[in-house]
C-alpha cells in the first residue's frame, strides 16, 4: 500500500533524543571537561539526573508555579542541585554556565542530517522542541541541522504537550494541523500531536537511554508512520 | 580605524527591499501571470499600489484597530482593493491567493545569497521581518535564503517598529540588545532598533523603488555600519 503524503506541507521535529544524542554527548562532553578539571564523576548517572528533572521543571511552568521560563534556565535550576548532589564544588559562574550549554552542544544521531537533507527538498521542515530557541539555533550552528525554521516551546509560551505549541505550528506555517507531521521518538509527544490533529512519525531511537534500556520500540499503528531513522523516514516519506 | 564586532552575536535582517527585490519581483512574475491571462495592467504602479498599502494596514494593527493580523491576510486585504481599481474582474479564489502569494516568490538581490552564507559562517543570521513566518520560510526555500533562524512580527505580535519586536530578538537569542545588529536598507528600521539599544547596519539598495527613486542612500555616521550591499558588508563585519 502507498500512503498519499502530498497533502503534508510541514515536519516539525522533536529535538532531544530524536534528533540529537543528548546523554551521549553530555557523557563525552562533561567526561572530557571534568578530566581537564581532575573531577571524578559518574557522569553517566548526571546525564540522567541532569534529564529527570527536565519534566518536572516543565510542569512547574504548566501549572504556573513558575512564570514563562526557557528551557536554559531550568536546566540551570536543575544543574544547580546536581552540582551540590554530586560534591561538584568551586566551580566560577563562567564554567557552570559552559556547562548548563552543553545542551546546546549536543551531537546528531548519524542518520540525522543525511534524512533531514532529503526531507527538505520537499517539506518544509522545522523544529518543534521544548528547547528554547537560542539553544536550537546554537545546537543547529554546531551539528549542522539544516532547519527551515526554528519553532520552539518559547514561541508559543507552551510546552509540549499543551495543545498550543502543536496548533501553534500549524498556525505558523499557515496550514491546517494535519498538513503537519510531527516526528518524535516518543510516544507521548506522538499522541499528543494526533489528538490535536496533526500527521505523526515515530522514529526509533533504541539508544537514546543508554545500551540497557527497555524503552518502547514497538510500531503503533495509528500513527502515520514508523521508521528506524531519519534516512528510513524520507525513504517512507517518498523523498 | 577597526572595529571590534566580537561581541556581536546575531545578525537579525529586514527582508522586504534589503533581501529581496519585492517591486522587480511581483512586476516581473504578475506580468507573466497576466499575460497568460490577456490582462493589460501597468503592473509597476500596481506593485507600488500593492507596497503603499502595506504601512497604513499594519498601522490599523499597531493601533488595535484590527487584533494580529498576519502580513498575507493584510495583503489580500489591499489585493481586493487593488483588483477593483484596476479592473482586475473575475478571478477565482484559488488564483487571487496565488497572486497574493507573490510576497513569497520574491528573488534576492544578486549579492544577497553569497553575503548571508559569508555572514553565516561567523554570525547567527536571521530575519526579523514584518512578513509572517510562513511567508519567510517560503520566500527562504525559494531564493534560498540559508537563514539560521525565522524571526517575524508575528512571533512577537508586534510589527516593527514596535520596541516588542527588536528587544523579542535579543530576548529570543538569550542576548542583549547590543549584541545583536539590525540589518536594513531603510533608516527609519534602524533608528527604531538604535533607540531599543542593537547595533545597526545600513545597506544601500538603490534600486528597492525602481530605478529613478530618489531615495536616500546617504552615510549615516550615528549607524555601526554603512554598506554597499551585503558582501560588502561581510567583509565589514570581518567575514
């Protein structure tokens, strides 16, 4: 059976962990930084404290416990209690802060540019990320993620998954929602854009916790699509 | 004497006359459009027709005579304005939106594309345009305009030269207004953005109105940089 895809004007893309490796990279980067520095830490277990507390920072802003707040000054709200957690001490203001950004220098997955290259010759392709925009745009710059346009929580003053921030695409682009596509590797945010309207792809990511995670890479069926990566995806999509 | 741009982050740019060339473009692409059709227009004072009207529908926005409005539905606005007056009968619905959308099938000036990938190498380039951003985005994959980031008005509800629009700039790049330049071939945008603190940068477009304006093309010693065109100004900003 081949699907009809021409009706679709937009793929917007979830960032973290579909399109970059962020505990890979942050494990390299701070492992790199904490040995100039002579620090010993398990900075496998930082890189995933550091990203557990990521959704309850964003529910706080949900429930409106917390005014409008980027995603950089949450991390750094979070990274403030890790450095105390993991006895990282001393550090001046100039290196805490290179450290909250290493979010912004987070490595694509190697399948990345190559799929969104195809995809952009003839969609319009965009981030749709809780990521706040000079960090998108930051993290583009340094892995060459060839953007259309930069569309981030901060644009609509929403997180993902309130209905703003998927309707908020779609208004962007001019488009009625199912003209657009939302491409994540996470289920939730998937469900979250088709019950708003929107056109979803799964793309698995089996690494994105680690070696040993048993995170859920089953098919779904009522999504759009479901592809093993980004090349897979423009294959699927007929670029 | 040298200047120092190191602490410039971000280059933001006024579209519409300095990016692209928007009166050759629509004269060129509607007298096509129309001689396909059998029209006889004179489509140069319906192009400056069409531009004159575009200050005095954003100003009923700035005023809140009209809530947001984006730029193509002010454009269409004026469009049905402009068919009467020129004896423009009987098109349907799907031509009178094709012709609306000219405003995003502009062409760049013959320097632009060359200047922004120079400019991209060092700078974080985006537009920070009264055009909506889908507009932008379109006229981007069309001229291939190799933009880092899409800033509009409508990502601010604000319409330069409202302070909202260059201050949500600087604020969408986690930087200070300082650390930003605007870009633009008309003074009266970066007066604005000076009074709101960003850098500023003149490019001379002689020919935005046709080839017997009497534009002012002048120096201006208060602006941060004054160009020819925006290789000219790569080369300024030491790229």
């Amino acid at each position: 059976m081949t699907t009809d895809f021409s009706h679709i004007k937009a793929l917007v893309f979830d960032v973290f962990g579909t399109c970059v490796d962020f505990r890979g990279s942050i494990i390299k980067d701070c492992r790199a930084w904490g040995k100039a520095k002579g620090l010993r830490v398990n900075w496998s277990k930082f890189a995933d404290a550091w990203r557990a507390g990521y959704r309850p920072a964003m529910d706080r802003v949900t429930r409106g416990e917390l005014p409008w707040t980027k995603i950089d000054v949450l991390h750094r709200l979070i990274l403030d209690d890790l450095l105390v957690q993991f006895k990282i001490n001393d550090l001046t203001e100039a290196e805490k802060d290179h450290l909250n950004r290493v979010w912004h220098r987070l490595k694509p997955w190697p399948d990345t540019v190559k799929g969104l290259r195809r995809l952009k010759k003839r969609y319009i392709i965009s981030t749709l990320s809780n990521g706040n925009t000079s960090l998108l745009v930051n993290m583009a710059k340094f892995g060459g993620l060839p953007w259309d346009c930069v569309l981030s929580a901060e644009t609509f003053h929403h997180y993902k998954p309130d209905a703003e921030a998927y309707l908020g695409a779609a208004d962007a682009f001019s488009v009625r929602p199912d003209q657009v596509m939302m491409v994540a590797a996470h289920k939730h945010d998937l469900f979250a854009a088709q019950k708003h309207g929107l056109k979803t792809a799964f793309v698995r990511r089996p690494h994105e916790h680690g070696r040993n995670s048993n995170k859920d890479l089953a098919d779904e069926p009522s999504f759009t699509v479901n592809a093993d990566d980004m090349v897979d995806l423009a294959a699927k999509l007929g670029c």
